[in-house]
C-alpha cells in the first residue's frame, strides 16, 4: 500500500518543510524506475508518475515527446502499474495522466490497480471542477487523493471552490500555457498563488514551466511546493539518466530547503 | 409513428419528447451521457464567458439579425434544394440536395464561423485561432476574419499544410497566418490539440473558433446552433417545394457539424436523420465512449485509450471523434449513423457529376454512397431522400484525379 | 443627366435613347456598325434556325420559366450583393459587388450555358459542343449538359489543356469529352475556330453554345439575353437595398458576356458603365475594327489582318475580340472601356481576399484594378460603385501561387 | 489586266467543257508560282489562289498549315499581288481568303491591287448573302466577280438568290465540313448540285472534299467543274513541287475531260 499523500504533505507543510515534485513520464526509458529511486533519493517529497496519452493538450513539446516515446515503448497504464508495485518506494506517488486513460479502463480498475502499485494521488488535467465528482468518489475509496488545478485565469468563488475539492494539494498552474522548460518565471505565479492563499485550501504546489533551481526557490517562497516536469524530462530525454536526475533533483531540493 | 389521440379522437403524428428533441443541453453541457466541459482549468473561464456570450447573443435579435444578414449578402444564403430529377429516376426514389456546396467558400463552414468571428468581436476580442484538417474550416476562418478585421490564425497538421498547399495559401491570401503542427500524428487532431494549447496562453484577446459540433460546452452546442439555418430553411423549402417532410434526412458526419444543423431542422419531425461517416473514421458506428478534445463522446480508439488516426478518401471526415449530440441521438435512436467505404464514395462523386452537373466533396459523397447503396433496398422505391451536399468537389479534383487515373 | 419635361413641368431625369439601348439588335444581327453573320454558308442555316429558335423560346413563358427555375434551383440565383465595409472605408466610395462567384460553378457562365442547353433541347438537338480557354466555360457547359443529359464535347487549346489540367478532368467527371485543340496558337481563339469547323459538320443534332457575347448573329444577342439576369436582379436589389443607381457600374471584358449582363440592366440608368479590359487583350482600346469569329468587332490584330494573340494574367480575358455590342456602346459614348495592367490586378486580388474575405478570380479583379486605381481620382470620392464579381478565385489561385511566391 | 472569270467559264461551259480549278495556298513555298504556271499548264481553266489568314475556320488541316508556312514566309496579300503582278497568267485567277483581310485593306485598295494583278473573281467565304454586298459592289467595279458559296445545308430559296447573286461560278460546297482530303465523295455532292439545278446558276463548281481524279470525275458527271485544294496542297507540302503539281493537276484534267 502507498504513503498517503495528503497526510505526508500535511505534515511536511506543519513541519514547514517545502514540498518538491518531480514528474517522469512512466515507460519513456528502460531505466525510468531507477530514475524514479533516483530522484526520491535526491530528496522528491513524492513522485508524480505521467502515464502517456495519445492527445496530451496540457503538455507542451518536452513531454509530447517523452509521451510518444513512451507509447512506443508500449507503455500502458497497467504494464506501469505493475512495475510500480515491484519497488517499494519511499514517497507519495502521484499519477498524472488524461481522463480518456482513466475512463477507458473504468474508474473502479485504474483506481484499484492504481492503489494496488502504491499510488495515492492522481492528476488529471482534463477533469474540471465539474466533470471530476464521480472520479474522485471512486479514487478516494481507494486511497487515492485526487488534485484539482487552479489557474490564473480562475475566479475568486471558482477558486474557493476547487480549493475545498482538491486532496493532497491544489495544483497552482504557473502561467497561462502549457509544460514546457521556461526562461523565466511567469508573473503570473504570486497571483495564482495568493489568491489560492485567501480561501482555505490543502498545501499549494505551483507547477507548469518550473525549470531551474533558481526559479523553484523563487516559487518556494510563495508557495508550498514546487512541481519541476518538463526541465526534468528534458535531461532524462537527453540521456542524463538515474545520475543526471539525481544531480538535478538535488539541486532544486537545495534550492527551495535554501 | 402514428397514434389515435384519446381527446381529439384522430390520427395524430406523434413524434417521442418532440419538445426535447436537439434541444438545449443541460447546465454542464450534456447531451444525455455524452457531452460536457473537460478541459484543463485554465480553460475553463474562456469557456464559461463564451458560453454566457453566446447565450446573450443567440438572444440578441441584433446580433440575429447581423449574422443572418451576413450569411445573406456576403454567405450566399439561402441555398437552393436541388431536386435530381436524372439520378431520381435511375434510382426510383425523389433525390434533393441541399446545396451547401453554394455557400461562399463552398461549404456549409461558413455558417459558423460568421456566427463565431461575430461573438468574437462581441466579446470584445481581437483575435481568432483556428484548427483546420483539408483546409475548409481554415478558409472559411480566415474569410470571416477577413470580413470583420480579426487577426486569424490556423492550425494545421504539417503533413496536411504539405497535401494541401493551395488551400494554405488560401488562408494566406485571406490574411491569415497557418502554422502547421508538428506534434502526434502531425494531423488533424493533433492541430485540434494544438489550437487548444495556444488558446491557453491567449484566452485573454483570443477566441478558438472551432470547426464543428465538438469540444467542451458550449461548442457543440453553439456550433450546431450556427448550422441549424442549413435545416431550418431546408425544413421550410421541404414545405414549399411540396416534398413535405422528407422521408430521409442523410448527411455526412466529420465531426458532425453539417449533419447537425440539417438535423435540428428535422429533429421534431417524422423524418429518419441517417449520419454516414467514412468507414475509417467511424466513430459511432466503430468506435466507444471515451474523452477527447473536451468532450465525452464516441471514439475511435485503441484497447488502452489511446486515440486512432481515423483515414478515409476524405480528409474532412478524418477526426476520429464525433459530436455528443450525435452520440446522443445515436443512443436514443433518433438518428441512425451508417458507414460509406471509398471506393462507393468515389463512384458516388461521379455519378452526381455526369448525371447531375454537381461534382460533390468527398465528404457528402458518403452521404450519396449510402442512398446509391440503399435506394430500393433499405430506402424503400418511392421514398424522398434529403441529401445535405455539404460542399462542393473542387477542392478535391486534384486527389480524384491521382487516383482515378494514377497520376501524381 | 436631368431635364426639364416641358409637359409636367419637373425636373426627371434624361436618359438618350431610353428605348434602344441595348435592345434587340437588327435583322443582320448589327449593334450600329457591329454584330452580323461572318460565317460561311453551311453555318447559315444553323445560325437561322438557331435565331428563330431562341426568338420563339424567349418569348415562351414556359421555356422562360424553366430557365429561371434552374438559375434558381440548381444554379443558386439570386445572387446577392456585398457592400464592401472595409474597402469603401478605405476608399472613400462605397463599393458592391454583384457576387456571380457565388453561382454553380464559380462564375456567370453558368447563366448562359443553361439557357443554350434548354434551347439545345428545345431544338431536338442532344449534343453541345463549347470552347473553353482556362476551362469555366467548359466546365459550365459541361455542368449544363450533364443537367439536361446533353452529350458535349469541349475544344480546348492544347497549350491551355496542359495549364489546366483539373479544369479538364472536371469537365470529363461531368462526362464531357474534352478535345485537345493543336492549330494555330494552340490558344482560345484556335478552339472557337476548331469548335466552329466542327459544328459545319454536325449542325443537325449538334449546338453549338459559345461561352460569351460574340460569335455570329444570334450569339452576341442570345447571350446577352441569358446574361441579363445579372443587370435585372442587380438594378432591383440596388433599389431593395436603397443604393438607388449606382453611379458606376463596373465589369471586367474577356468577350464582354459578364459586362453585357451586367450593363443590360443599368443600360437605360444615369449609371456610368465601364468595361475594363485586360492591357494585354485590349480590343477596345487598343484594337482596331475587324472581323472574326463570325461578327464585325474591334480586334487585336496586326497591320496584314492577322489576328494577334491576347496575352494577360487572365486566361479568361486573353480573347483578341470582344463582343460587338460593346464596341457600339463604345462608339456611342454609352460605356467606357478602360484597361488594367497583371500588377495592380494581382495587388486588387491580394486587397479584396485580406480586407473582405472574398478570393476574386482574376477577371474581375481587372475591374477592381481599376476601381482602386481611380477612385478618389477618377471616380469622386462618395460615389457608389457596383462590380460585377464575375467568379471566384479558387481556379486561379496555384497560379497566383507560382507568381507571388515563385512556385513552379 | 486579268482574264474574265465569268467570260472564260460561261463560254467554256457553253462548249460542254468541264471546268477545273486547282487551289494554291499563295507564299506557301518559295516556288508557289511556279506552281500556279505548271497547273495551268496542266489544263486549269482557273486558278484558285489562297490568301494566308491566322483563323480559317472554313480550312482544314492541310490547308491551315499550307497558310501558316505561308504566315511564316512573310506573305501578305499586297505581296501576292505584287508577285502576281510580274507574271501573266493566262486563266482567270480567283483570289480566296477571308473577309478581315479585304476589310482590313479597305475594300477599294484591295480590289484595285487585286484586279492590277490580273485577279478577277474573288471567294470570301465568311462573307454570307447578307454580308456580301458591299464587297460584291466595289468588286464588279474593278472587274472581279465574287464567288458564292451553296452548302448542302441550303435551304432552297436561300439557293435561288444566292445563285443569282453569285458571279463568275457558284461554289457548290461538297459536304457539311472544312476543306480537307477525304477518303470518299460525300452523299452531299448529288443533293447540293441537284439543289442547285433547280435554279437559274452561273457554272456550278463542286469543291471542299474533292482530292482524286475518280472523285473529280463523278462530280464532273453532275456539275460544271470541280475545285481541288487540300489533295494538291497536300502534295506541294510533300516536296512534290511543281512538276507533282503538273502531273496530279493532268491526271484531274484527264478525268473530268473522260
Ligand atoms: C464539405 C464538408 N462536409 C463535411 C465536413 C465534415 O465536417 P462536419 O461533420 O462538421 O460537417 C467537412 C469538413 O471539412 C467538409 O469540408
Ligand atoms: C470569372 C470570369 N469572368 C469573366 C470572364 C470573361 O468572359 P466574359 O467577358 O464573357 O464575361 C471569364 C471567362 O472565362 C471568367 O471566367
């Protein structure tokens, strides 16, 4: 059974601890596990774990092309499960992955054989404030903790609402845009993030276009958490690998602990 | 379906929940199961303040009347029905067309974007972006762009903007910028996505002016609405032309927008809607339930979800998804949604040409394959078949061509 | 121009000649000094026969309604008018186009192939044949055919069946035979030639529908007549839409059929007309009296009497003559004949597509050449200006293509 | 001055001689008028002389690329005339083109250097009965008799006046179709000349289709004469020249005369 992702970031966020996040696209590499233990030794506070999808609409270039990858390596959602529950790993597992994947299987059996590989948070973008009900019902009865985004564009009352919904944490969408490495940190992160702090809400972890060390202590000031995708991909993509992940992981850990 | 009506005592046409018919969906966008808003949430509020624009639009007799005066005197409304009296003949049924294929740009896409780009420049937005799989949604964009002084621009898989050079530099001509998309299948679908990743990062000075009765609510909803002029007048001409309700109602089905708006006209009346989709799109007829580009509705797809490539002669009818209402009237049985092959659908085209003088697209070529097919068969002699001929062939004369006679 | 009517003692207003303008031509089919029969004897009879026929014809309400009821039905008529928003703001005119773009087929031609093809049955004859130069009338002429089960066969320059090769596979998708025609330049004038050495030889069950006004008697006169659809419904909907009289009407000259349409309707009007060649096939302005093709006209020819070839962006203007008709309104001082150059046409082109979402073909857009080069000069700024949008650009957009962008 | 066309036929015609008038596409080849003194010397009793234009639409094959030789060699009806001029010929010559290369002189220049040349009948085949008369008028004056033409296609009394405006001949056009070598005589012939013979005529002369000596002799069973163009261009074009020229005009001559 997993680590419950609510009542580890509950506590760490007590413990005023900043949360760190990195994502892997599950299946995109044959040593993606190893990456996965790499980067929760580098100092992850929980792992969130994408599964591809055929029309990712929230992800930009960098994990469109770890996702084909991926897909090519004939990945599902249940061939990652099963390597999950292989390992046991030390960190709240988040899935991320798009409501189609979900639905296909039925939310009875993701959600069960997600739980089963140690999973206790989902992810999934597409599933609005009005559409995620029945998901997030079912998800919970299994231990899973499903967050809900809020973005810039969100209204005050829309926001308040979400807060109140979302399980684990609330995911602050950095900018308007999709995942992608970034330059530099959208403006509109201290929006997002205060007015998530004006309603009650579980911790706030800001991601989407997080991409360096510097930028993840920038948010860590703000926010709860930092959620570092794309930038981390990018390395696995350009064969980094365990080592150059758990170098990079460690930066932003020192980063956002500074 | 007839039925004695206990209080006035006579035969009455009954038709089941005829109030409810291609309605309005419900608050979250649902036509019974299918339907809905499943975007990202920082789509959410772009599509919360359209769908409140629309509502207050389709409601303003003065917005009505500006995009029914454009379709008029710049669209080329209304478009005549065309009986075939040669193919009737042959065929032993009473063909029409509703000549879509007159509209300007050369199909029925035109009906909605005029209706987008207005509520684009009603929301006070100075832009629109486009996805476009042949090119016809794209020009037809980028023309009413044109009309109205928007900035436009179209998404395009690159290997379509590659198939179909002279419609991007349509669009261009138009004023619009193409940018193909090089990510997925580099088609359209992918342009689909894409088109949605911009938006994200634009909702603020930008409408996505989708092409069909797909995507999160309201568009759907609001696309069907923009088209439903295609059945409303063809309800009407039925009347005076003395054809009456016609016995079917076919059109072809990409994403559905062109069968939806002739539907609407016809929802509440006796006539069977038939949907010919392209047998390798088939999203009904093949295809499950699941979610894609914001909507919950039938799917072409793998064992895993995972979404197909739908392929066909047509590449207006390559999306691999189909709109929720159509799923709907699918689900209920209202609609009847049939398969048309490539080989039916290219002597299709030729007999409506030499025998007619209209050299139809591709796509409501299906439509016509499956009357040719069905006509004294499944469509009893004697039966007045409606046929919407969603747009006109010229567009693809050049890939007939290298087909037919191998040439490249 | 008003005068003082000595008998009611108001001011109305003064148009010479109100009756005879552009009314039917003499008994040898003269316009002035223009028109007659210049055809070897054989023709003489088909041409007769074909006299009486349409005289009997025009004059039948049936035959006349059926015309107009496939115009409208098959043929999308009417077709509306567009007041240009942006380009009259840019201008400082307010400019309308009478939008034949819109028509089955993308361009007037349509209009009088239908009326040819019925008086081809009406005269027990089954078989057309037509010339074409980049293939709209062909295609056209095919269209009608294929309407009224017509054979037709179409004679098409060589040179301009390697151009055009879609327009030739159009034309045989609608069941035409298209015949390469390789005498002389290979060119339109060479396949009005060859059409005509082939009618000598089939005049009992073969017509022979010429594509504009010109030709020998009745041919000037009947296409006219099948044209004026464009002037009547134009003269009424500028009154419906409170334009009044335009104070210029404007069409661009190949044989001169889309002006003479147009210019029928505003013919006895205080409206200027005016007539814009291509620079390159300028019969009027730059041509000299002459005769060919079976009328006395002004031609493009050399000092010997040798007919020159025309030479423009425009294949469909690229005709060394023009109908003769026109060259009497010229000598009368009725209409203008102006000229437009391949660059500001190309320029007009591009402004139309971006600022108005309309692509014009290349014909008409030598007459909005000439609009955007005179108005505010020429043409007073507040004037209204009426063009006639003979067809749609779609046909010539690949060649716009490899001009603009040097693509072969 | 030229030799009379009505004069020489209407007497020859008297004396049951039958008339036979060779076609020459005038500049086709540098030697053409050498040709046009070997026919005669064959036995024409007239000789059609062609006048190049850019459009024959009453021209076939043969003789449009006879004229378009002719174009390309620089030929103009003024320098036929002027080579006409230099050479005394002693058979009606007839000159034949189309009606914008008269109008195009003027018709008053045209027929004066035409009748200089010793020309004195002229066919303008796109010149109808309606067409004709002004051409015709100025025409007599300068002693040149203008040819009409009767197709099959006639209708009778539209035959009567043609024939009486005709001069020189009437030209009884053999078959509905263009100039050209045809395999056989077409069924026209018997009608159009019978047509003909029901009305008062000047000598009837069948030409369009006529290309071989068998077929020159059944029309000359019927008709007055016979024209022959394509069958002798054709040979000239062949670099048969003037003694080909000589010898197919002969064999002509020898059938009509059987
Ligand atoms: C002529 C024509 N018909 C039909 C379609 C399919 O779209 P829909 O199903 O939305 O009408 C297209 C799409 O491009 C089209 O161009
Ligand atoms: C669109 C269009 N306009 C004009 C013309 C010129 O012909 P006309 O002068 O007879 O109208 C053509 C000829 O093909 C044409 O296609």
């Amino acid at each position: 059974m997993g680590i419950s992702l609510s009542e580890r970031f509950d506590a760490l966020t007590k413990e005023k601890k900043k949360l760190l996040i990195p994502y892997i696209m599950a299946g995109m590499d044959d040593s993606w596990l190893d990456i996965v233990e790499a980067v929760i030794d580098a100092g992850a506070d929980a792992v969130e774990i994408g599964l591809p999808f055929s029309d990712p609409i929230l992800d930009g270039e960098t994990i469109q092309e770890a996702g084909l990858l991926s897909l090519a390596n004939g990945t599902t959602a249940f061939s990652v499960f099963a390597e999950l529950a292989k390992r046991s790993l030390q960190v709240p597992l988040v899935v991320m992955t798009y409501y189609n994947i979900v639905a296909h299987s039925g939310h009875e059996r993701f959600a069960g054989e997600a739980a089963a590989a140690g999973i206790t948070g989902s992810i999934v973008p597409d599933l609005s404030l009005e559409e995620v009900g029945d998901w997030q019902d079912v998800a919970r009865s299994h231990g899973i903790d499903s967050v809900l985004l809020v973005a810039p564009s969100t209204p005050h009352e829309r926001t308040r609402e979400i807060c109140a919904r979302s399980k684990g944490f609330v995911y602050a969408v950095a900018r308007m845009g999709v995942t992608g490495e970034q330059g530099a940190l959208s403006d509109d992160v201290h929006g997002v993030v205060s007015k998530i702090r004006a309603v009650p809400s579980p911790p706030i972890c800001v991601g989407i276009g997080v991409s360096t060390p510097e930028q993840a202590f920038d948010v860590s000031r703000e926010a709860d958490g930092v959620i570092v995708g794309s930038a981390l991909v990018r390395k696995i993509l350009d064969g980094e690998g365990a080592q150059g992940a758990h170098a990079f992981v460690s930066s932003l850990r020192e980063a956002i602990d500074r | 379906m007839w039925t004695m009506d206990p209080l006035i005592g006579v035969e009455v046409e009954m038709v089941d929940n005829a109030e409810m018919m291609m309605g309005t969906p419900d608050d979250d966008g649902r036509f019974g199961s299918f339907g809905g808003r499943f975007v990202p949430e920082p789509l959410i509020p772009a599509c919360l303040e359209l769908e409140a624009a629309f509502k207050d639009a389709w409601g303003d007799p003065v917005f009505v009347e500006e995009y029914e005066s454009i379709l008029h005197d710049f669209g080329g409304r209304p478009t005549p029905i065309t009986f075939c009296r040669r193919l009737s003949e042959d065929l032993g049924i009473s063909l029409y067309l509703k000549r879509e294929d007159l509209a300007h740009t050369g199909s029925h896409k035109i009906n909605n974007v005029i209706g987008q780009a207005l509520l684009t420049r009603r929301m006070g937005k100075h832009k629109m972006i486009a996805e476009t799989g042949a090119g016809q949604h794209g020009v037809a964009s980028a023309t009413a762009a044109a009309l109205l002084g928007l900035e436009c621009t179209v998404y395009m898989g690159e290997l379509d903007t590659q198939r179909q050079e002279l419609n991007v530099f349509r669009m261009e001509l138009l004023g619009a910028t193409v940018v193909p998309v090089t990510s997925g299948s580099k088609t359209l679908k992918d342009a689909v996505n894409e088109a949605m990743r911009t938006w994200v990062t634009q909702v603020d000075d930008t409408h996505y002016c989708l092409g069909s009765v797909m995507g999160p609510h309201p568009f759907p909803w609001m696309v069907r609405e923009f088209q439903r002029v295609i059945g409303d007048e063809a309800a009407l001409q039925s009347k005076e032309l003395g054809i009456g309700t016609p016995d079917y109602v076919v059109a072809c089905i990409g994403g559905g927008s062109n069968a939806a708006g002739m539907f609407a006209g016809f929802a509440d009346s006796t006539a069977q809607l038939i949907g010919v989709e392209a047998s390798g799109g088939a999203a009904i007829t093949s295809g499950s339930p699941g979610v894609l580009h914001g909507m919950r509705s039938q799917l072409i797809q793998d064992d895993q979800g995972q979404i197909s490539e739908a392929h066909s002669i047509s590449a207006g009818l390559d999306y691999p998804g189909i709109g929720p209402e159509h799923a709907h009237l699918a689900d209920i049985g209202r609609a009847r949604y049939e398969q048309a092959g490539d080989d039916e659908v290219l002597e299709a085209l030729q007999l409506l040409a030499s025998r007619e003088g209209i050299i139809p697209a591709l796509e409501p070529a299906h439509g016509l394959a499956w009357i040719l097919r069905e006509a004294g068969r499944g469509i009893p002699k004697g039966s007045s078949v409606l046929l919407n001929m969603s747009g006109r062939g010229d567009k693809d004369v050049a890939q007939v061509l290298s087909i037919l006679k191998g040439r490249p």
